[in-house]
C-alpha cells in the first residue's frame, strides 16, 4: 500500500482504504477461483495496481466518463482505475464467468459504486465509451477490430477518445500500421524494475463521417 501512496500521495481516507483493502479481499477469492498467480499475488501492489494505475499518470478521467475495460481479468485495471476515478463509470467485461464473479465480488467488497462487470464479448457490447482500456490481451490490429465502433464522437477530454492499452517489449512491428499511436514509458513514471519494458500505448480513434 506504501506503494500507491509513493506515486500518487494526494489521495483521499476512502481511495486510502480501498487500496488497502485489496490484498485481503483478492487473497482471499484468488483462494476460491484463481485468476491472479501465487507469485503475482504477493507482488499485488506492484504487478497489478501500480501498473493499472501506469494509465491514470497519463491521463485524468474527467467525471461522468464511461471507460470499457476489455478482458478484465480478475479486474486489472478497471478496479484500480475506479477506485482512483470514483465519479468517472466503468464497465468490465471478460468471456469468463468466474473472472467476472472476482471482479463483482471485490468491487462489491469495496463499496465500488462506478463498477459494472460482466461476462461478455467485446464485439457484443453495444454501448460507447469516451476510451477503453485493456492489459495485453491480444494485438493492437485485432483489438481495434473489436472495439472500432465502441468510441464516443466527441471528447470531453484534452486526449481524443480511444485506446490506453498496457503493454510491455517492442512494440514497433504490432504499431506500425498506426500514424497516430503515441508511447508513453512506464519508468518515467515509477522506478520499480518491473515496469523497464512497460508502456501505455495510446492510440486515438478516427471515425468515419
């Protein structure tokens, strides 16, 4: 929990003990329904919260925002994300059930008001969002085939809406395709080694007229 508190001090009582409650409650459901591995579970605050949190360095979520956190997992980083953006909602999705039980069970443990998560298919949702955020789970060109359509006309944020997905390694080849892609590196933000490689890569979404 020191951790958190290191980047990002000004926090309030409430973000403060949601954070802090998060070790326990993941613990305790990674326990029943495993979606986080026993090595990562001990480096929680760092392999999970801080880098979901890489994204809210690079970014303030205006409130009243809609964020779609694609493949969600057992939460990463929509959970993070809502807890430091509490009037901004958030809609977590992952095709698998058990994962989205996590997700609803540690946002309900929360008290998490902005968090809405469900079992679904990215292609499937029908709604649009100002960005969607995501960890890795696939390649840039296949998950903007998934969510092209999924962004809202118009900005409310200095950033155009689009994508801030994690991601890590050289990504040059995967990005290639894309003019308007921008790289912001993790290590500027945090020193932790486990960020050396790590990137949130930023890529807005044009529309057609």
């Amino acid at each position: 929990m020191e951790l958190i508190l290191k980047y990002f001090p000004d926090l309030t009582e409430t973000q403060i003990e949601q954070f802090s409650k998060l070790y326990d409650l993941y613990v305790d459901w990674n326990s029943k329904i495993n979606v986080i591995s026993r090595k990562d579970i001990e480096e929680l605050y760092t392999r999970h919260v801080l880098h979901s949190l890489g994204i809210a360095k690079v970014i303030q979520f205006n409130p009243g925002s809609k964020i779609l956190d694609v493949g969600t997992g057992g939460g990463f980083p929509g959970i993070p994300l809502a807890i430091m953006f509490p009037e901004t909602d958030f809609y977590l999705i992952d095709v698998i059930a058990k994962k989205i039980k996590v997700v609803n069970e540690v946002a309900k443990g929360l008290g998490l008001k902005n968090v809405k998560a469900e079992q679904k298919r990215a292609e499937l949702v029908k709604e649009e969002f100002d960005f969607i955020v995501s960890r890795a789970v696939t390649n840039m060109p296949d998950f903007v085939k998934w969510i092209k359509d999924k962004t809202k006309k118009n900005s409310t944020h200095e950033m155009k809406n689009g994508i801030l997905y994690l991601k890590g390694g050289d990504l040059t080849e995967e990005l290639s395709a894309y003019q308007t892609v921008q790289l912001f590196d993790l290590p500027d933000y945090f020193e932790e080694e486990f960020f050396e490689t790590k990137k949130v890569v930023y890529l807005p979404l044009k529309y057609k007229a």
